[in-house]
C-alpha cells in the first residue's frame, strides 16, 4: 500500500518492515532452538536483515498475487 508513492512510500514500507522484523528476529532466535529442532540448522537462527527482506518479499508477493484477485471494476451505464 505504502509503496505505491514513489521515494516516500518506500522509506515509509521498509521502516515498517524493520520495526515488524524486530519482534520476529527475537522471537524466532528465542524459540527456534528450543522448539524447533527438527528444522535445519542453518534455519534455527536467522540474520535479522535476513527477516527484513523476507518479510519485504512477502508483502510484494503478496501484493502481486493476492491483490490483483480482489480488485473489482464497477461501473454505472444508467443513463437519464
């Protein structure tokens, strides 16, 4: 939503992509190892710029596949 305006838009989505990967970087690195044992290894502690431009690819993703789903075009050929 956010990124739809160009340089502010940007700045704007990826400060809200870092303050929402702070929880998760913790909560993953906190919770990962102890009950998380059967993911990989390489899974159980993440880089917090890892989180970071994961969940950036998320929302453009999401964005692209979801958003074009749910977009309607009405229009009123009613005529006086």
């Amino acid at each position: 939503m956010w990124s739809k305006l160009p340089i502010i838009g940007w700045a704007l989505s990826l400060l809200f992509t870092i303050s929402s990967a702070i929880p998760f970087y913790y909560l993953w690195n906190y919770t990962a190892p102890k009950y998380f044992y059967q993911v990989p290894e390489v899974y159980q502690t993440l880089p917090f710029w890892d989180i970071v431009w994961l969940f950036m690819t998320i929302s453009i993703l999401k964005y692209i596949l979801v958003g074009g789903i749910f977009k309607s075009n009405t229009t009123n050929n009613i005529k006086k």
